[in-house]
C-alpha cells in the first residue's frame, strides 16, 4: 500500500475543493477502502506542522517538562487524536445508516487537514510573532478558527450526505473529543 506524489496531490486537492464548498472534491480522492488507509499518511504530513504549533502552544510548559515526557505524552496524544473521531464515527455511521459513506468521510476527513493546517499555521504563527496587536491577532485566529469549523461541516455534510444540523453535532463531538485528548495530554505534562 505505498502512496504517490500523484494520490497526494488529488487528494490535497480534492480537500482544496471541499474548502470552496464544491462537492466535487470528494471525486479527487480515492474513496477504497485502501484509499482511507492511506488517507492516513496525512498525519505524517503535517506532522512537522503540529510540532511547531504545540512548540508554540506548550513554550512556557516545556521548559519545566522532561524531553523525553514531553515527546511521549505529545506522540501519543497525536495518535489518539488522529484515530479515535474515525473510530467512533464507525459506529456513528451505522447508527445514521451511513456506512456505506463512512470510507468517503474517512478520506475526506483526513485529507481535509492537510488544508486546514496549511491555512491555520500561518495565521497561529502570525499571532505569535506579536507583530500584530493582541486584539487583532486573536480575532484573526478565532476567525480562522470558525472558517475551519465550518470547512469541516462541509465535509461531514457532503462526504456522509447528512442533514446540516447532523454535521454540526459531528463536528462539535469532535470539537469536543479533541479537547478532551488535548486537556488530558497537557495534564500528564
């Protein structure tokens, strides 16, 4: 199951697509189920961007922690989060008669943060450089926040063709499971 620079890059874009709201992306990726295995190579690619953006959001923490605590506890805290949303969505799917959409929404999903890290670093590091006014900076990162909230809507939406109210509350459980594993992870630092 290797992955090429070709599936990468109709994947990225069919994920680009999905950001203009065009339901079309979906058919930029390979919606196999080996296509949903290797949608998982995502997290590998931007990887190096999670790293700088918890380098960012642990600074103060890290210099008081153990390199080696801080790498473990973070690695796994990365693993969980990539896999545990898709692993409860399994059952969700069935439980919203969805299955058969449940490999579409896995690659969508996946594939769809390489665009979300690909907007939201910039505009994290941005804001900590302190070059803009705090007030700014934060407004500019809540704002960007909110755009990814509702690209992720999107993709629920469209990769499972459920009702709107429907991806919301998938997107807030997610919202709220990523939370969960990010509290707890800062808790064991």
């Amino acid at each position: 199951m290797s992955l090429t620079s070709r599936d990468v890059a109709s994947s990225v874009f069919g994920a680009y697509r999905l950001a203009r709201f065009d339901p079309t992306g979906l058919d930029y990726m390979d919606r196999t189920p080996e296509g949903a295995w290797k949608s998982f190579y995502a997290a590998i690619i931007i990887l190096p961007a999670y790293a700088l953006l918890l380098a960012i959001r642990l600074w103060d923490q890290a210099q008081d922690t153990p390199l080696f605590q801080l790498v473990t506890v973070e690695a796994i805290a990365y693993v969980v989060s990539w896999t545990a949303f898709p692993v409860i969505m399994h059952g969700v799917t069935r439980m919203l008669d969805r299955s058969s959409r449940y490999v579409d929404f896995l690659c969508a999903y996946n594939w769809s943060s390489v665009v979300q890290m690909a907007v939201y670093l910039p505009v994290v590091v941005l804001a900590a450089t302190g070059l803009l006014p705090a007030p700014l900076s934060e407004g500019l990162v809540f704002g960007v926040m909110l755009a990814m909230l509702t690209y992720q809507w999107f993709v629920l939406r469209t990769a499972l063709d459920v009702p709107g109210l429907t991806a919301a509350i998938l997107v807030l459980l997610d919202l709220f499971l990523s939370a969960l594993i990010t509290d707890f992870a800062d808790g064991l630092l």
